[in-house]
C-alpha cells in the first residue's frame, strides 16, 4: 500500500495509520491512531480537523527545552501528555532554536566515539529501546494507547525518530508486515522532502565544520537503515518485537489481544 500523509495546514509529516493490514486479515481503524509531528502554531482549519476526527489524547514525546521554543497547539478537548522519550546523551536528536550549540558538541563527540553520524543515530536508537528510562516512557505510551477511548496522537519535534520508534513497537504488535513498518518510518522522507530540501540548501552554506554538516543531514532523513538497525537488535535481544514488548516493557498476551481487538477490524 502507498502510505499517504493528512493533508493538513502547517502539518507536513502526519499521518493516520488507519487502513495498514494487521493481524488475521484485519486492518488498523481509522481515526483512531495519528502520527505526527510538533504541533506548533496550528491554524484554525487544522485544529479543527484533529478535533472533529476525535482526537483526545496527545502524547508530546520532547523534552523541555523543544516544547519551550515549539509549544504545541490546544486542541479543544484533548489531554495532553508529557512524555520525553530520548535520553540526555542523545540531545543531538531534538531540534531547538537554542541548541546549536549542543549540536557543534555533538558532532565532536560523534567523530570521536562513533565515527559516523549514520554509526551514531543508530546508537541513539538503542539508546531509546534499551536505556530502562526510556522504557519506561515507552511502558506508558502503550498504557495511554490502551486507555484511550476515541484518537490519540503522539509526536516528537519532525515525527521520524523518537515518533517512529514508537509507531515501529505499536504497528508491530498489531501484527502489520516489517515491510510496511519500515515503509511507514521512510515515509516521512516523502513527506518531508521540500522542507528538507531548503534546509540542505541552508547548510551548503552554514559556516561549520564538514563533519557537523554530516550529523546535521542525518538528524533530517529517515535512513531505512535506521529503523532496520533497531529491529535487527531487538530481535537479537529478544527474538521479536512483541517479545520486546512483553518482556521489557510489561505488555501481557492479553494486553495484546485487547489492542488488537481495540484498533483492528
């Protein structure tokens, strides 16, 4: 299937996972399920659409100091949830008006101990799977989905990484095929492309160091290698992404089921 993005105002990378074949023949619902980015300075068109649709769970997975330059948008209606999901180490994957000084020691730090920036967004990935504080935000996002009664939606600053881990583990337990999910965290590439095009064009002529315009154009792009890097891990961890979710972040073959029976028709 060619997964297609909610054409909404200011909102570029957002899409509904309604429709993407699951477990025994069945589908995700619609409206039910929405994957974002921030939702910062929405017009008045866009917030009605996420409000008319349901909407009444956000789940903000940034930290402070993105939510500070980038504050969401209230949605009437809708719960919002803090719910940092990335580590302190791994700053270098948020995206703020003050931490370009943050980035230039990031990209030090990368050369020193990783190498490439391929080698260490792949490690950021880890980092988010395994690092027990952020499983135990991932234990609550899939707390939050269960208990949600209408739509929820979770978002990160561009909606790829932190995003798309978590829409990787969830789309896994309701049983849709690896190549999909694989399909559906690339596609922000898609949906980003005229975005990231103008902001290559800005670092051509940035005035860094070539190193750190690497780091730059890794933190834009969803590499598929990326997201193949964390489910081959967690397979050799665990032996399968729903293993992953049973054992590291509590879920029971009856959470499972319910989720199943909650999302899919």
């Amino acid at each position: 299937m060619e997964i297609q993005r909610l054409r909404l105002q200011k909102l570029n990378n957002t899409r509904d996972l309604g429709g993407f074949p699951a477990a025994d023949g069945r589908r995700i619902k619609y409206c039910k399920l929405i994957r974002s980015g921030r939702l910062y300075k929405l017009p008045k068109l866009t917030r009605s659409y996420l409000e008319n649709i349901g909407v009444t769970t956000v789940i903000d997975m940034r930290i402070e100091r993105e939510r500070l330059d980038y504050p969401d948008s209230v949605l009437n209606g809708a719960r919002q949830v803090i719910l940092p999901l990335v580590i302190a180490e791994a700053a270098g994957i948020t995206y703020t008006k003050s931490l370009a000084k943050v980035w230039r020691e990031e990209s030090k730090r990368i050369a020193t101990e990783f190498g490439t920036a391929d080698a260490y967004m792949q490690d950021v990935y880890e980092r988010i799977l395994f690092d027990e504080r952020s499983q135990k935000s991932l234990k609550k996002f899939f707390d939050l989905v269960m208990a949600d009664e209408n739509c929820i939606l979770w978002h990160c600053s561009a909606g790829k990484d932190r995003t798309g881990i978590a829409a990787m583990l969830l789309e896994s337990v309701l049983g849709v095929d690896e190549e999909l999910i694989i399909a559906d965290y690339v596609a922000s590439n898609r949906f980003q492309r005229k975005k990231c095009t103008l902001q290559k064009a800005g670092l051509l002529i940035l005035p860094v160091s070539r190193n750190f315009k690497r780091v730059l154009y890794a933190l834009m792009i969803a590499k598929p290698e990326y997201i193949k890097h964390a489910i081959d891990t967690v397979k050799q961890r665990y032996g399968s992404i729903v293993e992953y979710c049973k054992q590291a972040l509590g879920l029971t073959d009856e959470n499972i089921e319910f989720l199943k029976d909650k999302y899919l028709e």
